[in-house]
C-alpha cells in the first residue's frame, strides 16, 4: 500500500535566491490569475488608476499593501522593510528588505 504526506513528501528550499525567485514571481503574478490559487499573487492593480502624489501617499498605501498580503503568500519571508517609488502612472520600482538581503524589481501595476 502506498501513502503519501503532501507536507513530509518534498523540500522546500529557503535560502536568499529562492526567495528572491518567489518575490520576482509574486510581483509578475496578479491576483486572481492562478487557477488552483486564485488568492495568489500580488493586489497592485487597484492602484493603476489613483491619481499620482506629491506628499507620497500613493506610496505609502503600496508599501502597506505589499507588507500585509507578500507575507501570506510567501510564508517564510520575514520583511525588514518595503520602499516604493511610482514611476509612472502605471509602474513602479519595489524594492524590499528581508531576511536574506534586499531585492529591487521594477512592476507594473
């Protein structure tokens, strides 16, 4: 007979590069675009549209979205710090602090 333990089964590698490859991931994965996780992904598309700050408040609301919802989805990312700079109207650059260093990606929204 044969059985099996999904979570004894495999070996998640966590290290700085696995990491990193998840984060670049997440941030190319919009939410609702995975099948078997529609919860997935990153929530960056209802900013597309806000109208651009000049007190960084787009900003700021970025950064709090990032750092409630990437830990969720990448359980063993612990962040340090989250910095977002808006681009454009509809890109920007991310760039987040975590246990195994620092990853800057340029995103669409």
């Amino acid at each position: 007979m044969l059985q099996s333990a999904p979570r004894q089964d495999f070996k998640r590698t966590v290290d700085g590069n696995a990491i990193s490859e998840r984060i670049a991931e997440w941030l190319a994965t919009p939410e609702g675009s995975v099948a078997h996780d529609p919860s997935w992904g990153h929530n960056l598309g209802k900013f597309k549209f806000e109208p651009l700050s000049q007190n960084g408040d787009l900003e700021v609301r970025i950064e709090l979205s990032l750092t409630r919802k990437l830990p969720i989805d990448i359980e063993e990312l612990v962040i340090l710090a989250v910095h977002v700079d808006v681009l454009d109207i509809d890109l920007c650059r991310i760039t987040i602090v975590h246990q195994y260093g620092v990853d800057t990606q340029t995103t669409d929204l």
